[in-house]
C-alpha cells in the first residue's frame, strides 16, 4: 500500500479529540477527498500526513516507512503542500517560488529554470510570468503557481487543504479542471480537503467522510450518492444531489461514439485533408502511433499552414479538452454544457484515445432525469430504471450519428479558440 493511516488518534490539550481511530488505505495514483464540516478534523488528518501535526498515537507509512521515524523536513520536501492563501514567499519571483524545493534539494540552476517552464506551461500561464512577483499576479493565477509549486519537484504526495475556497466560482471550476487533469497525467497522489460537496465529486476517486474526529463514510463518488451512510452523509450530500444521482453514475464509456475522426501526427496535411473531406468534420483529433491523444488540427489552422510536405505533427495543438472514459456524466455535463463545447475526446487511463462524447447524448440523459424525476414527484413510486438513465435512448442514437457525420469534432473549440483557463492540455 502507497500510503497507509493505521488507528489514527490526535488529542489536544484538555482532552480535546480532534481524529478519533481513523484508518485508510491509498492506492498510488488516487486522488483522495476528504469531506465534512468544520472540527470534523479532516484539517488535522491531512496535516499529520507531512508531520505538520503528530499523532497522539497510530502509525502512518508511506511505501511501508513509518513516518515517526522521518526527518520532519526531509519528508515535508517529499510531499507537495497547497494551501487556501497559497503561501507565495512575496519578496521571491514566481520564478524561485516555483524552484523553492528544487532548490533545497540542489538541483542546478540550469535544471531549476527549466522545472519552472515547464511548470508554469503545465498550468497554462506564460513564462513571462516567471519574472514577476506574486502581487502582480490575480488570485487565480497566485493560486496556479501555488499548484505548480507543489508539483515542481515531482512529489509523489501532493496535499491541497481548502485550496480553492477563497476564489470566484468561475475559477475555482477552471482550476478545479486544471488539477483534476494534472493529477491524472502525472500519476501522483492528491489528498484534498474540501467543505464543497460538488468539488469532492468532480476531483476524487474516492472521498471520505468526517464528522466528529470519525470516519463516518469511505466511498468512490458514484457510491455515497446511491448508497449514503447515514443521514448525516444524506444532508452532507444534500437533496438536489441525490436526486440528480442517477446520470452522475453514469460513465462517459456508456456514452460515447467508438469511431472518433483521428489520424496520426506522422499522417500528412494532405492526408488529413482527405479525411476530414470524407467524413465531413472540421476538426481532427492527433495521436501518436500507439494511440494516445496528442490534440487536435482544424480547418483554419490547416488552411493557414497548408503545404503538402508537412505533417500534422508539425502543426497540431496540443491544448484540447478531454476526460477519461470512466469520468461520470455529472463531470462532462458540466465541461460540454457550460462551456459550449459539442463533443469531447474520450481517453483510456493510459492517455489512449477511445471515443468521443456528443453534446446529444448527454442532453438526452439529462432530459431523462428530469422526465423521471418528475414521473417519481408525481405518481409517488420509484420506477427509476429506465434505459434512458444509463443507456443513450434511440432517439439520442440518431442525434449521435447525425451530429457524428455533420460535425463531429468541432467541438474542440465550439465557441472559437478557447482561453488558457479554459483548457486541459494533453498529453
């Protein structure tokens, strides 16, 4: 086991329980929530993890070390920290904030200016940036560079406490996406403390529930919202939520179209050409030879660098949407409904393209809840399981095909060229 808490205890002074026997194990590579509200000591738990706080009794281990046993400031570099003020040093560059643990683990300069391009590219701001100082930066953007901090020395830990509380909601769900997609291409492993419902569904993999110090309830997303504990975790979730439980179960592997239009970057622009002809779209997604998603070409783009001696990998954008095939729909409704987009590419855990999800399909599912929550409202009896929850109906099937053979994958940038906030980068 990655990292293990074993009969986790912390009392303070005057007999004050802050975690009670908490007990968990995670995997490498989960991105872990924890949930509740305040002195649930959800804080506590993860602080103790980097040894801000120490147990009281209980054991942690990461690869199977106790962490007792660590030097407190070794094991501290080890493990990315972000917290809710993020915690740029102000008289520092961007520049050194990023390469701050880099540099107390000596690396050389040469390789610190580089970790910090390719940090500050990795959360989507120009390297300009890297010269200036945090004031100079909006909240959001101090906020990526606490990200891209915690990243830069390639922890395999990454500890984020209420990170994003403190911004407007429209970047809190752009840096939501910006982490969720980090933490699946690099493999790390997120704890994450929240108050937030809605941010626990989208980023975790599975969440835990706090009340009192306790562990009240340990669940992948899709599980609390059909199987809630007890009524606590039923008010924690809230009403609207559990109503809306069916499409946020299901997967966008359910859903999508298997025959997305992609070519190889190796395939020439008159090749490519031909093929958006044939099959009548105006964007192709691009991947490698083994098929893993590298972005996207489009008409314009192809029109502007037209010469039959290039290759797609010569002008492709590597900044593209996409979400894993076992994303639930509650996630990619979100991405295509409110950011307009009609479709997005779908990818196996490996970064291999798989599909593509329409626009269509999930207004269908949404339209289903709602026609069967509103049969429930009204007659009184729970006769939920429709096809049209979990399955595309026929009617959704045609508007698939249809919009599949019309404009397939336009939606890469359905309302023009997206910002940088409001993209994921591929791999």
């Amino acid at each position: 086991m990655f990292l293990s808490m074993s009969h986790l205890n912390k009392t303070y002074s005057g007999n004050k329980v802050a975690v009670e026997d908490f007990n968990l194990e995670i995997e490498k590579g989960e991105f872990i929530c924890f949930i509740g509200t305040s002195g649930s000591g959800k804080t506590t738990t993860m602080r103790m993890i980097n040894r801000m706080l120490n147990q009281t009794s209980g054991t942690i281990q990461i690869e199977g070390q106790d962490i007792s046993k660590m030097n407190p400031v070794q094991l501290r570099r080890r493990i990315g920290y972000v917290i809710q003020n993020i915690g740029l040093l102000p008289h520092m560059t961007i520049r050194d904030n990023i390469t701050l643990v880099p540099r107390l683990l000596k690396w050389s300069e040469d390789k610190r200016n580089q970790r910090a391009k390719e940090m500050i590219e990795m959360v989507e701001l120009p390297d300009s940036f890297l010269d200036r100082y945090p004031a100079e930066l909006s909240g959001g953007q101090q906020q990526r560079i606490g990200v891209a901090r915690a990243l830069a020395a390639d922890q395999d830990i990454i500890l984020m406490d209420e990170a994003f509380s403190a911004l407007d909601p429209v970047t809190r769900e752009m840096l939501q996406d910006l982490v969720k997609n980090l933490q699946q291409k690099s493999g790390k492993t997120f704890v994450f403390v929240t108050h937030d419902m809605d941010e626990a569904l989208k980023l975790a993999t599975r969440i835990v529930v706090m009340s009192h110090g306790k562990m009240v309830q340990v669940a992948t997303p899709e599980e609390i919202l059909r199987h809630p504990a007890n009524d606590f975790v039923e008010e924690l979730i809230g009403r609207d939520r559990l109503i809306q439980a069916k499409p946020s179960i299901t997967t966008v592997g359910q859903v999508m179209l298997k025959t997305p239009v992609a070519m190889v970057s190796s395939a020439t622009l008159v090749q490519a050409l031909k093929l958006m002809h044939d099959r009548r779209v105006d964007t192709l997604l691009v991947t490698d030879k083994e098929n893993h998603l590298r972005g996207f070409v489009d008409i314009e783009t192809l029109n502007d660098n037209y010469s039959p001696t290039k290759q797609l990998g010569d002008i492709f954008n590597e900044r593209i949407f996409y979400v894993n095939e076992n994303a639930v729909i509650r996630d990619t409704v979100d991405r295509i409904l409110k950011h307009g987009y009609k479709n997005v590419p779908v990818v196996d855990d490996d970064g291999k393209l798989v599909g593509i999800v329409t626009r269509a399909a999930l207004v269908d599912i949404v339209y289903d809840a709602l026609f069967v929550d509103d049969k429930l409202d009204s007659t009184g009896n729970d006769d939920q399981e429709t096809t049209g929850m979990t399955q595309p109906s026929a009617e959704s099937a045609t508007s698939q095909t249809a919009e599949s053979s019309q404009s397939q994958q336009t939606g890469a940038h359905a309302k023009g060229t997206a910002t940088s906030d409001e993209t994921k980068v591929g791999d």
